[in-house]
C-alpha cells in the first residue's frame, strides 16, 4: 500500500528541488536531491549499503524543513476555546473543509428544510454572522475552499446553499473538486489558518461531529498548512460559479 507522505517544504521555488517529505504513519523521514556520484566522495562515504543512493541537500532544508522533535505534544483545545479564536485573529481566518458531512448540520431546522426541498429560511444574524461582519467591517477576511464529490453528497449540497448567505455577510466561499484536491495532494483535513501564525487542526469522532481542536503553532507547521491554503485558493472556484455549473 502507497505510504502516506506529507511534504515538509523545499528550499527553492522551483521544481525538481531537494525537498523533505514525511510518512505520516511510521515517521520516516524522506530526503530527495541530486545524487552523490563522484567515485572519490563515495569511497569515502561509511555504511553506505547496497542499494542506497547518497544525496545532497542544502544544510538550510533539514534546518527549515526537518522535524525537530520525535513526538510532539498535542495541544487539544475544548470547542469554547476555539471559539474565542474567532474573535482574537487579527488579519485571516482560512478554512478548508474536507468532510462528506458534519453531523452538527443534520441536526438544525435549516438542514431539514433542505432536505425536504423547501427553501431554507438562513439567520443572516445569528452569532456567526454578526461576527463575520463585525470583523469584515475592520478589514479583516474570513475566506474558506470546501471540497466537494461528484456527485457532491446531500451536505455538500446543503454547505453550497448555505455560501449565499456566508457570503452575502462577509465571507469568500470557494470550492474545488475533490478530484482536483487529490491531484494537487491536498491533505484530508479540516483546519483553520489564523493570520498564517497558528492552525486549529479540527478533531472529529466517527459519527461526524466536532469533538475539539488541535492548536499547532510551530513555526515549520503552520507554513505547511500556508502552502496547502495557497494551492487550494489557487485553483478553488467561487462558490456561484461552481453551482452555476451543478445547475443548483
């Protein structure tokens, strides 16, 4: 079975780059580079085994890149800290949502009318909003990339529905195919990124629902949930165009 990898970083922008890669499931660390070839240097390499391949990277990319301890600590936050985090940011909150259904939107009023093919009566001034516009009043964004199946299940259709309202306050909702989000190697997570500083790594139980947050504020981690937004915001649609296309 194909390993698991999440890319740490590279130290250039280009391709064809030394990078770090890591197996998310036995910790292993996977170094690429241009390969050691000169004869002299190889002989004087020691316990280098058959079949392995020295390479050359840059002391910077294990220094930027490279874990830095064997085992984090998780930091678990209950849902009322989580909240708060919406409302100390000071410049971004960035989500992406991965998930087939969130078990806490089965259960409101909203879903059922959904559901029953009536027109969903939205709050446009309920807790969320009010601090959507309160914060999009200063300058600030909330922006989101949901993935969506093909064909989108029923709470990816109820979220599409939803976007008209969260943006008729404040937000910029986009979406992307999960085709697409599997060729770019977007991870199956869902987090928030606060002012590209910290990430809220979202913790969910087998039934859907929200159980607390995972709060990562390593500098080399959050830059790897920044990349994740960039290439997901690069290529995420507008919420009305990609329900323009699903004839919604």
């Amino acid at each position: 079975m194909a390993r698991r990898l999440r890319f740490n970083g590279t130290g250039s922008g280009g391709g064809g780059c030394p990078a770090i890669h890591e197996d998310l499931d036995s910790g292993e660390v996977i170094v690429h580079g241009p390969p050691l070839t000169d004869p002299q240097d190889l002989a004087r390499l020691q316990h280098l085994g058959e079949g392995e391949v020295p390479i050359v990277v840059p002391r910077e990319l294990l220094v930027d890149f490279g874990p830095k301890t064997g085992d984090r600590t998780r930091r678990l936050i209950d849902l009322e800290e989580f909240g708060k985090l919406f409302e100390s940011f000071e410049h971004t909150a960035w989500r992406l949502e991965t998930r087939r259904r969130f078990a806490s939107d089965e259960a409101t009023d909203t879903y059922a009318q959904f559901i029953a093919g009536q027109p969903v009566q939205w709050d446009y001034n309920d807790r969320w909003c009010t601090n959507v516009r309160a914060h999009t009043a200063q300058g600030k964004r909330f922006e989101r990339v949901r993935i969506v199946d093909n064909p989108p299940t029923p709470g990816q259709l109820y979220l599409l529905d939803n976007a008209k309202r969260n943006c008729a306050v404040g937000e910029d909702i986009r979406n992307l195919w999960r085709e697409e989000a599997d060729r770019l190697r977007l991870p199956a997570e869902d987090f928030w990124l606060f002012d590209s500083r910290y990430v809220a790594l979202l913790d969910f139980d087998d039934d859907d629902n929200l159980l607390n947050a995972e709060l990562i504020t390593e500098p080399v981690a959050v830059n790897r949930y920044a990349q994740v937004r960039d290439a997901a915001w690069h290529y995420a649609v507008k919420y009305e165009e990609f329900a323009a296309r699903l004839g919604t």
